[in-house]
C-alpha cells in the first residue's frame, strides 16, 4: 500500500468511528461468470444475512471482491444490492453498512500462506481500531458461500454470546484430507473441542478473542493466527461453537507434490503445540460443542484416487527414510510399518491407534528438533499417502452405507493422548 492511499484509508478507518460488527470478504478466486445475479456479492450476501439479525448493527466491510473504482469518497459506503438501491435507502440506513476496499488491508505477503496470515493479522487488527464488539472472516470462494454463511458466523456470537464460531463444511470425501485425518483430530484430542475445522479458514469471533490474539504477550500468535485461534479461546475460557454452514469446494490437491504441503502447514501447528503445551496438558477429555445451521447430505464422490501410487511411495519410504524415521519414531511403530508394508494392496489398513502415535511422534520430534524441522516434517509423506491410500480403500471396499472412517480419528487421537503427554514430559524415555 503506499503512502497515499494509506493515508486514506487512515482517513476513512476515522470518519466510520466504532462498528458493531467487521467483516472481512477474503476471496481473491476467479468467479464463474455465468453464475446468476448476486451469487458471488459476499456484501450483498452479507447485507442479508445481517438483515436477519434481531439487533441493527453498524457493519464494517472489508472486502477484496472489490474492484478499487468502486470506492466514493472517505466513507466508501456502497448499497450491493443494486445501482439504484441506494437511492432508496435513509441516510441511517447507509451509516450501518459501510465497505472499505481491499487496499485497507495492504500487502506484504511472501508467499500465499504468509499473505492469508497477514490479512487476518490486519482484520484483527482493524477490529480493535474500530473496537467491532465481533468480527466475521469469510476466505472461501464466493460462488459456493450464500448468506447463510455469514449469518450462522455471526449470529451465535452477536445474539448467544459465544466468542468462536468455526465452520462445518460439505464437501467430497477426498477434500480437505490433511485436515480430516490430522488438524482436526489432533486439536479435538489436545483442546478439548470437537471441531471440524479448527484452522477455519472461514471463522467468527468476539471482541474478546480479538483482544486475546492481539495483546503483547500474545504476539507469536498472530504469525498464523488461524492455528492459534482455538488454542487461545480454550485457554482463555471462552466459548466456542460451529456451524454448519454448507459445500466447500476445496482446491484440487497435488497427490504428486505433497511433501512441499507439509512444512508450510504443520509446522506453525506444531509450533503452536509447544507455546500451548501448559493447556493442552490440563484438558482431560473431549467435549460436545454446540451446533448452528442446517446438517446438509455428505456430498457425493466426485473422484478416485491412486491408491497403487500412494503404497509405492509408502513402500519407498520404508526402504530409504527408515535411517531418518529411526530418529522420530519407537521401534514398535517402526515394527508395525514394517509388517504394514508386506500386506497386499487388499489388505492395506493402516490402524487408527498407529496413525495417531506417528503425529504424536513427529510433533515430539518437531519440538526437540530432532534434526532440520523442513526436513522432519518432509520426511511424514510417505506415511501421509500411506494413511491416504488405506483410507481411500477401505471406503471403496466398504461403500459408503456405514459412517466415514474418518469419525474413528478423533477418539483415536484422544485414546493415545497419554502417550504423547508422556513423550512430551520425559522425552528420554521415549528416545528411538
């Protein structure tokens, strides 16, 4: 951003003055052009859905959909649901629902990641600057979100009084793997909360878990804030719930370059596990967390996986990183890989037990950097695709009448805890 336009932005953050509720509209996908009306208008969206809000509340629109032009004087309010609403619309009416450009946010991002940290770094931010009593981020793609979205993120903290809201999504069952069979279950196991999507990345959240986030002895937090934003509210005490808030097309992964995956994404999480460990250490078992929206059906397998790849590579880790493994994981575990990787393709089942022993033990190892962490966390995929493979078959053998093996991850993950709260307090005793 340069000084100018800073400088404005400056200007227009002062004349809005105090907001009830910031919304942030993070999506920077192209659209589908034949996609009818407002379908992908996350400000007309958002309109409605605060519309169905008891109170009236002042709403402050960050939103990155916009192009710049789009923008009229300090207070850039802007009416999306047409180029004559506005018209119509009471001078009130139009100081409730304020969009700022995507400008406001700036951008210093060295690679995706660190730029999608970096906006919800400055959201918070802007937040306790214009001291919103709540804040939405919405980053998927805007031709699948609908009202609904920004309603059920919102609602439960602005009219129930919760301070986290995080998503459920729909989406097909080889969508969002690294989160299903390793994010999710590891944060329901260690905080306590039973989350599908614990990194979000479409959240809601109070004023106190901005402030949380933000305040000074909290600031390696905000690195990657969507890792943090659990871990924080379960310290902290505050509630969190999710909400069911429909489909999510998830960008198509590349099974051939998933060890470039890894680093980027587990490392700030295991980070985080080491600055967290004093509370996940206190949380004893898994608890229910309450639920918005409307269940919508699972939705339909859309694509098959290469599975015969996957064991290759399985197999090829077996046989050339079994040295570097060594260095992460026990004997045993090393044992049962050993025995896994002599089965046919037929009866490929990596057990749920193992699966979350071996997360444990690179999480251990991350933490006493057992060797270079890029290369650690390099070192998983093979036991990632792995995983991946045994899953994909199994559901392919057992069809889709009974419920998802993913649904086993989570208790699994909480039933072999101990054993990781115990490499993690005498970490000599587990020495490989």
């Amino acid at each position: 951003m340069d000084e100018a336009t800073s400088r404005q932005a400056e200007q227009q953050l002062e004349e809005i003055g105090p907001a009830d509720l910031l919304v942030g509209i993070l999506d920077a996908t192209p659209h589908n052009a034949e996609a009818p009306g407002d379908a992908h208008d996350g400000a007309a969206m958002l309109r409605e859905a605060v519309g169905k809000l008891r109170a009236r509340l002042h709403t402050v629109v960050i939103d990155t959909s916009l192009n710049h032009d789009l923008v009229h004087g300090g207070n850039s309010v802007r009416d999306p649901t047409g180029p004559n609403a506005a018209e119509s619309e009471n001078t009130t009416a139009e100081k409730l629902f304020t969009v700022l450009p995507a400008p406001v946010l700036g951008s210093d991002a060295d690679s995706p990641l660190h730029g999608i940290a970096a906006s919800y770094r400055k959201i918070f931010a802007l937040g306790q600057q214009l001291d919103a009593k709540a804040c939405c981020v919405v980053a998927s793609s805007l031709d699948t979100v609908t009202s609904s979205w920004f309603y059920w993120l919102t609602q439960p903290i602005v009219e129930l009084g919760y301070d986290l809201v995080m998503p459920s999504y729909v989406h097909d069952p080889f969508e969002g793997l690294l989160n299903s069979s390793i994010i999710s279950p590891l944060y329901c196991a260690l905080y306590g909360h039973d989350l599908q999507n614990p990194m979000g990345p479409d959240v809601g959240l109070s004023k106190e878990v901005m402030r949380h986030m933000m305040g000074n002895s909290n600031s390696a937090r905000m690195e990657f804030p969507l890792v943090s934003l659990v871990p924080g509210a379960t310290g902290a005490g505050l509630k969190v719930c999710q909400a069911y808030v429909g489909r999510r097309v998830y960008p198509p992964t590349d099974w051939s370059n998933v060890s470039s995956l890894l680093p980027p994404i587990l490392g700030p999480i295991f980070a985080d596990v080491e600055r967290n460990a004093s509370i996940w250490q206190r949380i004893r078992s898994v608890r229910p967390v309450m639920a918005f929206g409307e269940i919508e059906n699972p939705a339909v397998e859309g694509h098959r996986l290469d599975t015969a790849r996957m064991i290759e590579s399985f197999h090829l880790g077996i046989r050339d990183l079994r040295e570097i493994w060594s260095l992460v994981l026990p004997p045993s575990t090393l044992l049962e890989l050993t025995k896994l990787a002599r089965l046919g393709a037929d009866k490929f089942r990596m057990p749920d037990p193992l699966w979350a022993r071996i997360i444990y033990d690179f999480a251990a190892s991350y933490r006493l950097r057992t060797f270079n962490r890029d290369h650690l966390l390099r070192a998983l995929t093979p036991l990632y695709l792995g995983w991946v493979a045994s899953y994909a078959l199994e559901l392919e053998a057992e069809g889709r009448s009974g419920p998802s093996p993913l649904t086993r991850l989570a208790p699994a993950f909480e039933s072999v805890k101990p054993y990781f709260v115990s490499r993690w307090r005498w970490p000599d005793r587990f020495n490989p």
